[in-house]
C-alpha cells in the first residue's frame, strides 16, 4: 500500500506539466503546498516501515524526493525564505490604499463587510460575486466613495468598484465570455495616471468550466494589453489560478510585472472555512515601477474567501520600465491560449443557447 502512495504522489503532481487543461488536472496545480506536506510524510513513513530498501523502493524514494524538490522550488519564491525586491528609486509618501474581496454572492454578512472596510479604509476597494443586494448594503454604507463602476450581475461573476478618487476614465468588457465582465480604470494619482484593470474569470472546476482554456485566455489578453501600455499598471482580482501555474508565470514573464507574495508569504485566501484546503488565488501583480509596500490578509466576513489589503507606492519621477524579452515558442504559446479559449467559450455558448431551444 504505500508503495502505491508514493508512486501516486509522484505521478500527480506532474500531471499539470501536461498540456491538458482539464479541471482533473489543473487541480493538481492547486495542491501543490498540501501534496508536498504528504510527500513528506510519505518518505518519512518508508524510513520507518521499510527496514532495508529493495531496488523498486530506492527508485522509489528517490523519484518522490526528486517531484518534492520540484514542488518546493515552485512554492519558494511564495514564502519568507526568498529574497524580496527592494527598489532602488524614491517614492510618494502618500500611498494609494487598496482591497480586493470576492464576497460570495449568497454571503449576507453585509455588516461585517462593512466593518472591515471601515477600519481598513482604503481608497479604492473592489468586490467580486457582488450583486444588486451587495451594491446595495455597500452604496447605504459608504456615500463617500461616490467614484463606482459596477457590473452587476446575480451569476455570480457580478464586480464593483468603489473608490475615493475621480476615474479618467472607466469600462467594462467581456473579454472571453459573454457573462464574466472585467473592469479596465485609468486614474490620477499621485501626480500621474496608472491603470487599474480587476479581473475575476471563472475557474477549472466540475461545477463551473471543465477546462481552464477560458480562465487562461482572459489573462493572456489582459497581459497583452498591460504589454502595450506604457503607463503604471494594477492587475488584481480572484484569478482562480494559483501564483505558480504556468499561465501566471506566463503572465509574469509577458508583462515583467511582480507579485507582492514574492519574499512575503502565500497568503492564501481561499478556502476561508477549512484551512486544510487554502490556496493563494485572490492575487495583485504591478509593473515595475509601482510598489508595494504593505500586503495583509483581512480577517473573514463571512465569505469563502479573505478580502487582500495592499498599500501602493508611486515613484517620485516616471520611470521608464521597457517590456521583457520573450522567445518565438512563448509568444506563441500565448496566441494558442487566446485561440483555444476564445473557441472554448464560444463552443459553449453555442451548447446553451441549443439546450434552451
């Protein structure tokens, strides 16, 4: 038995080098962290059950260890044990305030909500899941933020923004799929304009898309568009990808943009009720020439997830961040995800628009 343990915990967590995107398998992208805790515990339980090794058990040990090295080299960058990016220009000491926070759309623990924004008062905050009853409770509660964009909707993929400070200007989009919006912001701050884009595709999952193809097609194209700006750039919102998949290293790579939990921790913030199953997928990745100064996790209100609180930087002068390089195969990869997600999502359209005929 456990030598079929450790050749089942040797061959999962490779499945997602594997170019299948379905859920079965991308959800071992997701459990890296508590696989690796039972890869641990599996090497520690054949030194003490097997008294001499046979050559099937050393080839054995060996691979589990070698799939355990892999995984830690991918969840270490994530933690305290790696270095964190100190910046060499001189920032604004006012700091722009954000929180991100899926909400869940059945939760209707609006006052707890409310609270934590109370105290946390940031300048800008973005809910995601939040529909007509959320915009509501939260429109009641904070007249102050008199600057929204608001796609609401009750599926579920509803998004608002509320924020102290003027839109240059504000839409929405449906990048991929005709009913998970996105919001693209330019604002002023600080003596200069950035963008704020909050996104929140839908995830691999038996109850929602059966692939990632739509999930990684929506960042692909929100990465070419920050590829393009030139301006300071903001990505945040429920990504429903964990920081070291391939497709937000693949983001990462496309757009040079950082992400906080580099040096600082996982911060996982998803599941809120079982800590057993918490993954990072509530993310914030920002070009170069901002900073973040502060990133916390915020105490729960009710939701499946934890709402994110950051503290932006803005540099004194504009800094002048050029695009990485990036290879043949990796721009191509790219063009394939948005294909395959685009045809994905319009495959599916077409499948619910004949099951209500």
């Amino acid at each position: 038995m456990l030598i079929g343990l450790i050749c089942l915990f040797i061959v999962a967590p490779l499945l997602p080098l594997l170019p299948i995107s379905h859920w079965t398998v991308r959800f071992f992208d997701f459990v890296r962290l508590q696989t690796a805790v039972i890869q641990v515990i599996l090497i520690a339980l054949a030194f003490i059950f097997w008294k001499q090794f046979n050559v099937v058990q050393i080839i054995a040990i060996t691979a589990i260890a070698a799939v355990l090295l892999y995984q830690v080299i991918l969840i270490r960058p994530y933690t305290p044990f790696y270095h964190r990016r100190k910046p060499k220009q001189q920032f604004h000491k006012e700091q722009l305030t954000l929180v991100t926070a899926n909400v869940l759309q059945t939760n209707t623990n609006y006052d707890d909500f409310i609270k934590l924004i109370k105290e946390s008062k940031p300048h800008i905050f973005i809910t995601m899941e939040s529909d007509q009853k959320w915009d509501d409770a939260i429109s009641m509660a904070f007249p102050e933020y008199i600057h929204t964009v608001k796609a609401t909707l009750d599926n579920f993929y509803g998004m608002h923004i509320y924020s102290k400070i003027p839109f240059k200007s504000a839409d929405i989009h449906y990048l991929v799929e005709k009913d998970i919006p996105s919001i693209h912001c330019e604002i002023n701050y600080a003596n200069q304009l950035f963008n704020l884009i909050a996104i929140h595709p839908a995830p691999p999952s038996p109850t929602e898309n059966e692939t990632s193809k739509e999930r990684d097609a929506e960042l692909m194209l929100v990465g070419k568009k920050c590829r393009e700006s030139q301006d300071a750039t903001v990505v945040c919102g429920d990504l429903n990808d964990v920081v070291w998949s391939k497709t937000s290293r693949l983001f990462s790579k496309m757009t040079g943009y950082l992400d906080p939990r580099v040096g600082r921790g996982l911060y996982p913030s998803f599941h809120a009720n079982y800590w057993l199953l918490r993954f990072p997928l509530d993310h914030l990745f920002y070009s170069k020439d901002l900073h973040v100064t502060q990133m916390k996790r915020l105490p729960r209100f009710g939701s499946d997830h934890f709402a994110m609180y950051y503290n932006i930087a803005f540099p004194l002068v504009d800094v002048d961040v050029p695009n990485p390089s990036m290879s043949k195969e990796e721009v191509q990869d790219i063009k394939e995800i948005i294909a395959d997600g685009k045809i994905s999502a319009r495959i599916a359209e077409q499948e619910e628009l004949e099951a209500t005929r």
